[in-house]
C-alpha cells in the first residue's frame, strides 16, 4: 500500500471515529444524570478541546478535562437587579428545570465600566479554584473608525521606564522595583505568584495611562520579528529575562493593541533593527552609542536619554517606509501614465 492511500485510510476512520463522536442520539442516549442540554454543551466543550489538542503540532499527552465550565446563553444570565440593594442578578440553569440558582451580585468601578459601555454576551465560563467559584463574563463592543487626523508617535518599551514615546514622554517608573520584587521572591510561591499580578496590574495601569486623544497612530517595535542574536533581541534577553520580564513585553504590546483598537487608533509595528544604537540626528549606527539609559553618539556628540531616542527612530523607521511606499506608488502610476 502507498503512502497516500495509507493516508486517505486513516483520514477516513478519523472522521468516522468524528462522526461518532459527534452523532445527536449519542449524545442523547449518554449515560449521564445530566440533562440533555447540559450534555450538549459538555459534547461542545469536549469536542473543541480536542479539535485545539489535533491542531497543536507539539501535542503530548491527551488534553485533560480542568474542571471549568464553558456554558452557552441558554445556562447563564445576568440581569440587572431592580429595587434592590444589589446590582445584577446572575441566573444559572441546573439540573432541575424551573429552578435556577440565583446569585446577588455588586459590581465596583472596574466592572461598571463595562457593564455600563460594553454588551454583555450572555453565557460565561464557570470554575472553582481551592473552594471559590469563579464566573467569567465575556463582553463586546464595536469598534469605531479609524480617526484620519491626529500624531503618529512612536514608543520604545524598556526596563528603567516601561514606555518612552517619541513625543518625549515617559511611563512606567516603577516597573524596574516590580521586577526586583518578583526575582526576590521564590519562583512558583504564593508571594510570587502575588508579585506577578501586581507586574501585570501595573502594566495594564501604564498602558491606560497613555494618552490617545490626539493620536492617529501608534508605531511599536514588532516582537515576533524580534530575531535571535540581533543586538536588541539579546539585550532584551539579557534584560528581561533575568528580571522574570519575558511576559511585560508581550502584555504590554497586546494591550496597546487593545487600547488602540478600541479609540480608532492605528496600530502598526516596524522589525525592529539598531532602535537603540542608531543616533537619530545623524543616523550613525554603533553599540557603543548606547551607555544604559544615556545616548551618546560617537559620530555627532548628540545626546538624549537613550529610550526617548530609540522611540524616534521607531517613528523614522516607520514614516521612511510610508514614504517609501507611497513614492513606489507615484512610479507605478507614472508607469502607468505613458
Ligand atoms: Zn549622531
């Protein structure tokens, strides 16, 4: 037998063993106390995990079941408290029809926020961690335009500050002691553990912090372009993953994207090359440019604080790649004229 029918073989009894897997009255007919909605929602649950399992290429070991419950509108509402002293009522349908659990809830400044401008998507994932049960509630929101007017500015994320922009701004001042904190305590500790939340709190208070009335655009340095043993990416390395600062990065960028996604703000990303050794004057490029957290170029003498630097260049890098383009675009049409 050839590789190929081989192959078309066991396809087949894949998506037949699908099928069964899948087949309604299976489902119906499972020995289970639980009531048939309930088993089609576990069928949904199970069928997903396993589709991620077959999709991810460094599979192990089959998936396990964690406990959590992912359970559709038809199970979990959450409704508005009238004359109560209560903000939300949350509805879960059991096992006994008619008769749903009922919890109280108040809300806080956080979530009102959402309550109040976002649309709830009704269902939620349910799960109990050392005998608290949590509910997570999924909202949405539409995105508005993309504005045409405003700054393009360019930001460099760093470790002494978490943010420089090209506008010569600064945030994030504490992060270095939020570091320090998290490497003094034991890895995998509740301490540490507590010390991570409070880094990632922090992160997404330094990314709101960020101003994005005027702005059209944000241009950041792209991580999944930030290749091995380029002098950024080791000195990423060398910064961040000493100080447990691996993950600052990656938050940070998403939710900047985040950010921006929702105030009509562009967000693009430049590959990332000599950011930090580039003099932004001159243009010279040299590793000794670049002394900590002062610039100081070897060709011009021209000296900046050396994140607010490498934030200019992000913005050039960007704005000379526009201009590359659109100038390809005249030729094009030139071309195209005669
Ligand atoms: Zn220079």
């Amino acid at each position: 037998m050839n590789i190929k029918k081989r192959l078309t073989i066991s396809s087949k009894i894949l998506s037949s063993e699908n099928k069964h897997i899948l087949r309604e009255s299976e489902v119906k007919s499972f020995n289970s106390s639980l009531s048939y909605r309930y088993k089609q929602c576990a069928k949904r649950q199970a069928m997903k995990i396993w589709k991620s399992w077959r999709r991810n290429k460094k599979k192990g070991q089959i998936p396990e079941f964690d406990g959590a419950l992912i359970l559709d509108h038809r199970f979990i509402k959450v409704e508005k408290a009238k004359n109560s002293s209560f903000d939300y009522w949350v509805r879960i349908a059991i096992l006994k029809k008619g008769y749903p659990i009922l919890i109280p809830i108040k809300s806080y400044d956080y979530a009102n926020n959402y309550f109040d401008n976002w649309k709830l998507v009704n269902g939620g994932r349910l799960s109990r961690e050392d005998d608290n049960w949590f509910l997570l509630l999924t909202f949405e929101k539409e995105t508005p335009p993309k504005k045409k007017e405003g700054k393009i500015i360019g930001i460099d994320i760093g470790i002494k500050k978490l943010m420089a922009t090209s506008e010569k701004e600064f945030y994030g001042k504490d992060i270095e002691r939020l570091m320090d904190k998290i490497q003094k305590k034991q890895q995998g500790s509740k301490a540490f553990k507590r010390a991570i939340k409070e880094r990632d709190y922090y992160v997404n208070k330094t990314a709101k912090a960020l101003s994005l009335n005027n702005l059209k655009a944000i241009v950041m340095e792209n991580i999944k372009n930030i290749k091995r043993n380029t002098k950024k990416e080791r000195r990423l390395r060398k910064e961040f993953r000493s100080k447990f600062q691996k993950w600052t990065y990656p938050l940070l960028f998403s939710r900047i994207n985040q950010l921006c996604e929702i105030n009509g703000v562009h967000f693009f990303t430049i590959d990332p090359a000599w950011t930090s050794q580039t003099c932004n004057k001159c243009g010279f490029v040299h590793e000794l440019n670049r002394c900590g957290e002062i610039f100081l170029c070897r060709n011009c003498g021209y000296t900046q604080d050396a994140d607010y630097n490498a934030s200019k260049n992000i913005l050039k890098t960007y704005l000379a790649q526009q201009s590359m383009v659109a100038g390809n675009i005249k030729a094009n049409n030139g071309i195209f004229v005669h």
